[in-house]
C-alpha cells in the first residue's frame, strides 16, 4: 500500500500483473475486456501506464482520490487544451 493519489496501491496491499506482446495492440486490446471481467472480483486499479479499457466511471470508482485529481488537473488545464481521447474517456475532461 502507498499514499500516492493515483497509484494502484493507493491505501491497500496490490499485487500487479503484467502482460507482454509483441507489437499486437489490437489483439491485446480486444483481450482486454475479458482479462478486466475477470479481475473484477478483486476491484482491480489500472496502471496509468499500461493498456486498459476501464470507463470513466469505473476509473472514478476505483480511485478515491479521483475527483480531487480531476480538479487538479482542471485547475492546471481548464481549458483542455492538453486533453486527449484517453482523458475524455476517464472523465478528466469534458
């Protein structure tokens, strides 16, 4: 367990596991929604580095610390000016 906001660990013992391709995102993202299903029992946190297909909402659960992040982030970028896909899809930006 950690401290940091936005970590896996944040406030609870975590157990990280990794999986490697070669170069195949689109095989490995269309596994992704089974491996997440699968891991659900555990309410699992993604790694911020690694691929994954959580929604906004299930981010937003996971991460107690979430909606001060937003705001954060917001305060830094209140425009969106550095937003992207991926932080739309979390909710960080409209």
């Amino acid at each position: 367990a950690d401290e940091l906001w936005m970590s896996p660990a944040y406030q609870r013992p975590s157990l990280c596991i990794g999986f490697t391709w070669r170069k195949h995102p689109a095989e490995v993202a269309a596994l992704l929604p089974a491996i997440e299903a699968a891991l659900e029992p555990f309410e699992p946190r993604p790694h911020w580095g690694k691929l994954f297909d959580f929604e906004g909402v299930v981010v937003s659960d996971r991460f107690k610390r979430f909606p001060g992040f937003k705001r954060l982030a917001r305060s830094y970028d209140p425009t969106g000016k550095f937003s992207n896909r991926f932080l739309r899809k979390i909710g960080v930006h409209a």
